[in-house]
C-alpha cells in the first residue's frame, strides 16, 4: 500500500463487495430451502422409484453444497464489511493529516512527502526549504527551518496511516485467502470442519468491527435478546450471525428462522466432527491392533459412543430431509448439541407464525440417540391437529428435548434433573412468545412421563407460566397436590392415562415401582379428581410387555391422539371429559 492508493482508494467497492456476498449468501439459503421446501417435495408427490430416489439424493447433496455456499458467502460479506471499517479507519486517518498540513500552508506531493518553504529569521537570514518523509524523527538547535519539524509531523502521520492500512490489508488479504473452497463439488467432512477455523479465524481478526455491532446481553433473558435482535440494521444482523453463526441458534427470544440456520449448521459440524473422530480412533485402533488379535476396550468404547452420538443427529437430518412427506411442513431446528446424552429441539412448522402452537417435552430415556421417535410424536400431534383444526389456521408442534431426561429408575425417582430443565423449558417458551409474529398464539404445553415433572416445575415456578394450557399424560406426578398450583385455570389443565400404564398408575405394588411403597414421591395424580384439574379420555392399551401402554398416546388416529389434538386446538376432548 503506498500514499497514491490510500488516497485514491474507495472504501464503498469493498461494501458493496460485502453487499454482494451478503446476497449471494441469502440466495443460497433460499436455494437450499427451495429444495427441501419445494422441489423435493413436488417431486415425492408426483412420482415414484428408483430413479425419484436417485434424484432425491442427488438433491438433498446439492442442499449441502448451498448451506456451506451460505456459511462461507456470508463469512466473505463479514470479512470484507471488517476490512473496509479497518481500512476506513487508516483513510481517515491520511485525509485528515493531509487536510491539516495543507491548512499549514505546506505541500504534500505525490509520494505522501511533504515540503516546506524557506524560513526568513532575524537580521535578514533565511533558512531554504526542503521535503520530508515520514519516518524521521524531529530535529532540534540552531539553523533549524521552524517549517521542517511542523511537515516532519505531517509526514509521520501521512506515513502512520500508509503503514496502518498495509498491515490491514495484509492481515485481511491472508484471512479472506483462507475462505477459498476446494475446488471440487464435493462438501466434505473436512470441509464443515473447515468451516469452523473459517469462523474463528475471521472472528479474530474483526474485533474492530464486531465493536461497532452491539453484543447481545450477557446472560439476556429472551425478550431481551429479541430487544437487541431487533435493534441490529440487515446488515448487522447478517454479519453478527456469520461470525457466530453457532452462537445464533442458542439464544431463546430470537427468530426462528434464524435459530433454524444457525443449528443446521451446527448441526452438520457437529456430524462431521464426530465422523473425523471416529475415522481417526478407527485408524489409531487399526495401527495397535494390525494382527487382530487384541482389541483396545477404551478406544471401542469411545467409537461406541461416537456412534450413538452420530445415529442421533442422523435422525435429525432425516427428518429435517422429511420435509413435505406425509403432509408434514418444514422442520425448524431450534436447538442441537452432543453434550451428555445429547439435546434437540424441532418444531414442526414454524412457531413464530402459527396460531396453535404445542410444546411436547419427553421424559424417561429420552436421548439425541433416538430422538426420532419423539420428533415423529410432534409430527403425529401436528397432522392430528390440523385434520381437526380450522383450515385458515396455522400450526406448529416441538419436541423439546432440552434438558438432561433420566436414563434409569434411580434418576427417575427424583426430582433433580426436573429442577434443573425446568428454568431451561421456561426461558424457550419465553423466547417463542418473544419471537412470535402477530396475535399472540394458543400456547399448550405436553408432559409426558418425566417430562410431566419438568413441566409441572415450570409452570409452578412461573406466577405467569409462557402457555394458556398444558396436558399430562402417563404422569407420575407433575410437582404439586393440585391443577390451582400451576399458575393456570384448572379448567385449562388436562390430563389422560392408560388404564395399563404401568408409570401413570404408579404407586401400584409392582416390580416396576421405583419408588417406595404407597406413596406418590411428585404429587396426587393428576388424573385424580382431588387434582382439580380436567381429564380426557384415552385407550386401555395393552398390558404386555409391561410398558407398552406408556406410549401409546400418539397411536394413529387413536381416543387420546384426537382428544389432544382437540386441546391443542383449544377445543373440548371428544371423550373422557365432565360434560360443559
């Protein structure tokens, strides 16, 4: 960088650079849910085979070359939008020394030096004039042109700045060097993980920029997150979410639809990362174990264990694939991560805009393992509610797994991991309202099992609980003695169980009883008419194996099926109720 292109430069063709990243990036993001939204879908409606599921395929990879074209276009927009404030900054910097030695009468040439004229002193005598070039310090004694040492500063400071924006341009040349793709159509594994030293290396370098953007609060609650969210410009938005793209999709208050892009993403690094894992215990193990006779139990343990955590976030991709199957809309993943057993978070249709929205919370041995069953119970609640609804209405059903559910009868039979995902349940639904559109909706909250517990710790803890209603079914209790305690109208609790849920009946003198004998540790049942609250009909169900009937509630076309979906709805069970 030198004097003549510093002053020439225009930092607006860099911006608008960025602006033209940012679109690009934006029009791969709706490339790819075109895909998943539109094409795919159209195409599973009007034909069939091989060749239909060839084609799929072949689209759904397409889908992964726009989502990392998105991430990397809008790290590029960040990038560029940093380097043009950094080298604004190094301008302004020269235009102002520029301006200041012209005021004082000197010259700056073409070179970035700066000269003086001669200086007429007493009795006549006249020191000549000269140029200077940044760089030198200033001179003092006798016989000293009092014009040299006011241009040597004009020039150190035209020279400051030329050295400033050099380094800016350097630094940031390096870093967008580093933005290059593969040049293959391929997006690998190691491309996703690319993309995180992609991150974290632009992150680095932006903190100028980033400066300039407002921080979310520390520890924000949703509507303040939505708050600062909502005072961000586009661009700001765009950016901050490229730089932190993981970071987006954690916090409760935000638009789903930005939550959604941020976990997605999360979620196919989180998937490469733990393939490259496992490649490399595979090939560790290969190398100590080369004749086959010994086997190294800790790294198989650890290989198993990266499979469960890959077999989990592969049934999120499926169903996120799933889209437009079966009538079910697109897939909002608002939460995603391999931390302990593993946490989701997907919303059938997108609850920012819907006008019933149920919140379904797991309970017992709910893992990110197999979280595919529970996401496919929304998407039945979903296809339930609307076959019942009113057609001019929009719907939304989530399966929140965000908490750490029980996994053996010791954890079940307490209520610690309750109290801890309780808050946690809390704040999401805050953040839905926070970040829903329009008339607020009709919020209905589902416990099942365990997940009861979690929920009925919410809504007790809460004087003005984030739902109009809530459902219990196969619960062993949800916190409190009666429907009054949780903050809503009794009339607006419900609750169903089997006749043969062995959970739901609990304390019954059984081998599956946790607990001690006679006595509900979470409270009166509440299907219990001393509960207060309301109750709905639901089928027997079988009573072998034993705990068969625990999950039957979400039996296609099933009594308890429509009767929630009816709730959800805010409509009256079909059966099992009191009569209005």
């Amino acid at each position: 960088m030198d004097y003549a292109t510093l002053k020439s430069l225009r930092i607006s063709d860099f911006e608008n650079a960025a602006d033209g990243y940012r679109k690009a990036s934006s029009m791969a993001s709706q490339a790819k849910d075109d895909l998943y939204n539109q094409v795919i879908p159209g195409m599973q409606k009007s034909l069939r085979g091989e060749a239909l599921n060839a084609a799929v395929a072949q689209l759904r990879e397409l889908s992964k070359n726009f989502q990392y074209t998105q991430v990397e276009c809008g790290l590029i927009s960040a990038a560029l939008n940093a380097f043009a404030l950094e080298l604004r900054l190094a301008k302004v910097k020269l235009d102002v020394a520029v301006g200041d030695a012209t005021d004082a009468r000197l010259r700056v040439r073409e070179d970035g030096s700066v000269s003086y004229g001669a200086w007429s002193g007493a009795g006549n005598e006249k020191i000549p004039g000269g140029t200077v070039s940044g760089g030198a310090a200033l001179v003092q004694g006798p016989g000293i042109n009092p014009n040299h040492n006011a241009a040597q500063t004009y020039a150190n400071r035209i020279a400051d700045a030329i050295k400033e924006a050099t380094e800016v341009d350097a630094k940031w040349s390096a870093k967008l060097k580093n933005l290059e793709a593969d040049d293959d159509l391929t997006v690998s594994s190691r491309d996703w993980i690319n993309t995180r030293h992609d991150v974290r290396g632009t992150l680095k370098g932006a903190e100028d920029y980033l400066n300039l953007i407002l921080e979310p609060p520390k520890n924000g609650t949703p509507e303040e997150n939505a708050a600062w969210w909502g005072g961000l410009t586009e661009e700001q938005r765009s950016d901050y979410a490229s730089l932190n793209i993981a970071t987006v999709g954690t916090l409760d208050g935000l638009p789903s639809e930005i939550r959604d892009e941020g976990n997605r993403y999360s979620l196919r690094a989180a998937s490469a990362r733990w393939e490259m894992e496992r490649e490399r215990l595979i090939l560790m193990r290969d190398l100590l174990t080369q004749d086959g006779r010994y086997v190294n139990r800790s790294i198989e343990n650890r290989v198993k264990d990266i499979d469960k955590k890959l077999a989990g976030l592969n049934q999120v991709q499926k169903h996120l694939d799933s889209t437009g199957g079966k009538g079910i809309p697109e897939l909002y993943l608002l939460g995603i991560d391999t931390e302990k057993n593993g946490h989701a978070i997907v919303s059938v249709g997108n609850p920012d805009e819907a006008d019933n929205v149920m919140t379904y919370v797991p309970g017992m041995n709910t893992k990110l393992e197999t979280v595919g069953g529970d996401i496919e119970r929304a998407e039945s609640l979903y296809s339930q509610a609307v076959a019942l609804g009113d057609p001019e209405k929009k719907y939304a059903s989530l399966m929140w797994l965000g908490y750490d559910a029980p996994q053996n009868p010791v954890a079940v039979a307490k209520e610690g991991l309750a109290n801890d995902g309780a808050p946690a349940l809390n704040d999401f639904l805050d953040g839905l309202q926070a970040s829903h559109q329009g008339e607020p909706a009709n919020d209905t909250l589902l416990g099942h099992s365990y997940g009861s517990l979690v929920s009925g710790k919410m809504l007790s803890g809460d004087e003005t609980p984030p739902v109009d209603a809530a459902i219990f079914v196969g619960s062993p209790g949800v916190g409190v003695d009666h429907a009054a305690d949780l903050n809503l109208p009794p009339e607006n609790v419900w609750a169903g169980k089997s006749r043969n849920d062995v959970v739901a009946s609990l304390p019954t003198r059984s081998i599956y009883n946790p607990w001690s004998w006679g006595e509900r540790p979470f409270g009166v049942d509440p299907t219990d008419p001393r509960f207060g609250g309301q109750q709905f009909g639901v089928q027997d169900g079988s009573k072998w194996p034993p705990f068969a009937a625990h999950s039957l509630y979400w039996d296609e076309n099933s009594e308890s099926l429509k009767n929630m979906a009816l709730i959800v709805n805010g409509e009256y069970p079909m059966s099992g109720a009191e009569p209005q």
